[in-house]
C-alpha cells in the first residue's frame, strides 16, 4: 500500500519535488481512511491540524470560507486534491472544512513529513498559487480590488485657458475639489481647490489667470486595471489628496481620492493614513500611530499580500514622520521647515519596514545655512525623535538619526563626505555611511536637494573601492542556528540578522555595482541580475528568498503584537512551525551559497569586470 500511495504522491504537486526516499518516508507515515458521502473528512475552522491531506479516489467539498459553511462548497477536489496545508503552516484554525462528496479515500499525512515538499521551491509556488486561486474565488462581485471600480464620477476637465474665476465656478457646480487639464505633451495636471485659494487669495493673483498657469504637475496616475492596493500605495507614497486614473491610452477616465477607497476590502488602511495626517496633537498622532499594528493585522486577515502589507506600511510610517516634523516645528516659530529636507534611511527608505524596524534618518539642509542655526535645528529634530517614541516609533540604537551632528549637514559637506567615502572607504566608517545613504529616501522638503547619493553613481571607476565595499557587504554572513535550533522546538533564530541582512547588503553592493539607483531590496536584486558577479538564476532565487522572509517576519511580528509582546525578529522556535522551520533552513542555505560564489568571483575575476554580463 506504501509503495502504490508513493507513486500516487509522486504524479502531485507539490510532492513531485521530493526524490523515491523522500516520497517513500511520506507513505510509510500516512494513514488511508475511507470515507462515505457526506462524512465528515476534516473541520480545521474547530481546531487546528498538524496533517496534510491527500484525495486518492473520489472527490471531497471544501469550504474556505467558515462565514459561508451553509453555501455551496468552494471547491471540488478529486484525485490528487492536496487541502489542510494552510492549518498546518499556520497552526491555527483558519480551515478549511472538508466533507466526501461521494464514496472517498484520503491519505493523512503527518505535517512534519511533507514539510520539504513543501519547503522546496516549486512547493512555494503550489501555496502562492492555491491561496491566489482561493482568494479569487472567495471574493464576491465587484470587489473593488482594481482601481477601476472606485471611480465614481466622471473627471472634471478644463483647458489650459480656461481663467481661475471659471475653474472655482465648474469645481462647485460639479462639487469636486480639483479640475484636470491635459498639457501640451500629453500628461495630465490638476488644479486643486487648495492651489486656488494659495494663489488667488494669499498671493493675489487675478481671477483670469489661465488654468495651465496654476496647474500642479506631474499628478501621480494609476492605469484602469491596476489593483486598488496599487493605487493605495502610490497615493499614501507621494502624500497628495488625488490620483489620476488613465486608460491604455492615456486619456483621463477619472479621479479617485482617499475617501474613495473606504469600500475596498484590500486598502483598509487609508482611513488610518488619513486620521494620522489630520492629527491636531502630538498627543493625538502617538494615539492613533499606536493603532497602526492593528490596522496590519486586519490586512493580512482580509487577505492583502504580505508585500502590500509591508508597503502600505512603510508609506505609514512616513506619514507619522512628516506629521511629527510639521508638529515639532509648530512649536518654533523661529525655525522654517522649508530649510531642510528629511531622509527615512535603512529599512523605511527602501519601503520594507515591518513592526521591530527603527526609523534611521538624515537631514540635508540648504548650503549656507550657519552653524548655529544648525544646532536649533538639531535640537528639533531631537525633538521628533522624543515624539515618535511615544508613538511606538523607535529612531535607530546605533545614532543613525537627524539629531546626530553626523546625519545632519549642509548639501555641500554630504557631497564633501560622500566623495571622501568613495575614494577611502576604510577610512571614518566610509563603508558604513556610504550603504547608509544609498539607502536614502526624502520624505519632507525639497527632493532634489540631497545630492550626495549621486556620489555614488560614479563608483565603478573606482575598482578598489567597490572591493572593499563587497568585502563589507560580505561580512555579515547568512548562517544557520546553533545546531539543532530547526530540528526541535526549542532555542531563538534572529531572522534579520542572520538572514535577510545579508541579502539587503548584498543587493546594495550589486545595484551599486551596476549604477542602479533603485531602492527596494528586490528592484537592486533584478537590475543586477545578469551580470558576472550575480547570474540571473541566483538573483531570482534572492528575490525569492527574500519575499518569503518578509513574509515570515510580518507574520510572526502581528502574532506578537496580537499576544501584547513587543515586536522582534528574534524568533522562538518553539512558536514556529516545521515548515517555517524548514523554510528558514533552506533560505540561509541559498543565500550562503550566493555569498560563497561572490567570494570567489571577487578573489579571480578583475573588479572591472564584476558588473559585465556573464560571458562578455
């Protein structure tokens, strides 16, 4: 019977990736049960399976939904039919439920025997298609999931010529808060009821001023067809009221605004963007940052990918950042908060923020400005920092914050320093403040200030400098627990540390090597990819490895905020599953062999050479 259920096993994702004594261990330990028309095969909403089950013959109606149990069922499984998969991965009671819908015979198997099968790659991509397929089918019409569907009216338009007087005249007619206009070279601008009173009422300009001289441009744009949480993410990123929606073809179909995403079961999270940017106290931005840890929690439960999750995050905790620095420098009058611009370093400049992530800094402030002034200003961003700890916002343990003296100069000392670190990084933790900065992201002030990451661009002429660079990319190993951390449940793995740092330095250095200014870990990782020092396979299974460790962290980190436990990447193993167990495993194995090759290709290829194609 074990050899007949292996060969079974072996026509099956995600079992196919396992080798003849791997598939014969999964039959040896699974039981065969028969199971008649309308029996009860497995209730998973009632209490969580450590099982993994398998239709041999017949077929089996599952219901995903524990609200929907009385309906139809989800889906029809016949042979080969896996289900129980997302109960053990979570070890909790998330379903499904599963009954025979006629005469059937299912294999149980235990959960920490098909764990490789599903830790392998192709069993990734079996889970991410299963849940995709499961979400798909769970939502109901519409499901305001596409952009699309949150416009509601049609887009208020005017010409260029069109005077101020008869712009504010349409916008009340049409009770909307902008007019759009299409420029000369085919993008579209908006007039705000904002720009109309800044120009007409406190600069005093005439009431006939053509539309096309008060326009705001660019206006961010979304394309028909683009998810809602896209569109989210992009609106929270850039900080405006309205998004443009565009067809194919770039003509303008409508404007959607916050409010607008209110009905999308997937962008729940605006309403928080949009209380913590109205936040009138610092007593009231602290209150209602410290709510944003449920508002991540109730994404994930809607179903949000991970990914989304993490951005929407992010664009979350610049928000908090920019209200926290108009609030501070209320308080100073004395001070303009035009004279700088703020940078989100680490974690949140490059949009990967989970819950334990600190908030590193920097500031440029405009060339000129004296030094004293400068300390004021030090002493307010200070006082930021004081305030975004009573948010539940820590700034970084290690000084890396704007108040420091360090992260906080003038435009031309950045460039000064910038330059110095490229030709001697050995020298003033060159190397250090150089994957500092690159990592540097404005989010208040003039964008185009900061110039010292430009710096960089330059830093393949310089061959011994991005040796030394690799070398401190490479120094922080991917490295496996103390032994026997994974087999048994018991001891603490630091996921950051020990895995997804290595992986954020090495994409650094990659990007670097290759003149990208990309950001995102994943985007450095796909405009290296190619070249002799990261060949495309292995940047593809980084990203891969990667995504699936922020998964990971974010899951475990709302776990511990559920549980009133303070966020962190230090995992009790004990409160991990085999297969995450198994996933970590296979995820430091990966990124420890990337890091061997870069190794010897950094000890026998020229460093001229390192960012070519392979095989030029």
């Amino acid at each position: 019977m074990a050899d007949d259920l292996a060969a079974l096993l072996a026509g099956y994702a995600p079992f196919d990736s396992l080798d003849p004594e791997a598939l014969a261990k999964v039959a040896e330990s699974a039981s065969v049960v028969r199971f008649e028309r309308g029996e009860l095969v497995l209730d998973a909403f009632a209490g969580g399976t450590d099982d993994v089950f398998l239709v041999v013959a017949g077929r089996v109606d599952l219901w995903n939904n524990v609200d929907l149990l009385t309906g139809p069922p989800d889906e029809i499984l016949g042979p080969g039919g896996v289900f129980g998969f997302s109960a053990m991965l979570t070890e909790g009671s998330v379903g499904p439920r599963a009954t025979a819908a006629e005469s059937s015979t299912v294999a149980r198997m235990p959960g920490s025997a098909v764990t490789p099968a599903f830790a392998s790659r192709r069993g990734a991509r079996f889970l991410a298609e299963r849940v995709s397929a499961a979400n798909r089918r769970a939502e109901p019409t519409p499901t305001y999931s596409l952009v699309d569907e949150l416009i509601l009216s049609e887009p208020v338009l005017v010409e260029e010529s069109t005077t101020a007087v008869q712009v504010a005249r349409l916008m009340g007619e049409r009770g909307s808060g902008y007019a759009a206009l299409r420029r000369p070279d085919g993008r579209y601008g908006l007039v705000t009821d904002e720009v109309l009173r800044r120009e007409l009422v406190v600069a005093g300009r005439s009431p006939s001023t053509p539309a096309g001289e008060l326009v705001e441009e660019p206006a961010p744009a979304a394309t028909l067809g683009d998810s809602a949480a896209e569109a989210l993410i992009q609106l929270l990123d850039t900080g405006t009221r309205y998004l443009l929606v565009t067809d194919r073809a770039g003509e303008l179909r409508g404007v959607v605004e916050p409010g607008d995403f209110a009905v999308s079961p997937t962008t729940a999270g605006v309403a928080m963007h949009e209380q913590l940017r109205r936040a009138e106290t610092v007593e009231q931005l602290a209150e209602r940052a410290r709510r944003v840890p449920g508002v991540l929690a109730d994404l994930l439960r809607r179903g949000l990918a991970s990914s989304k999750v993490i951005a929407v995050y992010s664009a979350i905790l610049d928000t908090v950042v920019r209200r926290a620095v108009a609030l501070v420098f209320e308080r100073h009058p004395e001070l303009s908060v035009d004279a700088f611009t703020w940078l989100s370093l680490g974690s949140v400049g490059r949009r990967e923020a989970v819950l334990s992530s600190d908030v590193d800094s920097a500031v440029a402030f405009a060339d000129g400005t004296p030094s004293a002034e400068a300390d004021a200003y030090r002493a307010a961003f200070a006082e930021v920092g004081e305030l975004l700890a009573t948010c539940g916002i820590s700034g970084d343990a290690h000084g890396a914050t704007a108040q420091q003296r360090l992260f906080a100069r003038t435009n031309a000392e950045w460039r000064a320093a910038a330059g110095k670190w490229l030709a001697a990084p050995e020298q003033d933790k060159g190397a250090i403040m150089t994957s500092l900065l690159v990592d540097g992201r404005p989010i208040h002030g003039d964008p185009g200030l900061p110039a010292a990451a430009k710096v960089f661009s330059d830093l393949r002429r310089h061959p011994g400098t991005m040796r030394l660079l690799l070398q401190e990319s490479l120094s922080r190993r991917a490295k496996m627990p103390a032994r026997g951390i994974l087999s048994r449940r018991s001891g603490v793995f630091d996921v950051k540390e020990d895995a997804v740092l290595p992986i954020v330095n090495l994409a650094r250095w990659a990007a670097l090597s290759v003149g990208s200014a990309a950001l995102p870990t994943t985007e450095r990782l796909r405009a290296a990819a190619g070249s002799e020092m990261l060949p495309q396979d292995q940047a593809e299974t980084l990203v891969e490895v990667f995504e699936v460790l922020q998964r990971l962290r974010l899951r475990y980190q709302v776990l511990q905020y559920q549980r009133g436990e303070a966020a962190t990447d230090r995992l009790q193993m004990d409160e991990v599953s085999p297969l995450d167990r198994s996933v970590i495993a296979q995820a430091v194995r990966e990124v420890a062999a990337v890091q061997r090759r870069m190794d010897n290709v950094s000890l026998y290829v020229p460093a001229e050479s390192w960012a070519s194609p392979r095989g030029s």
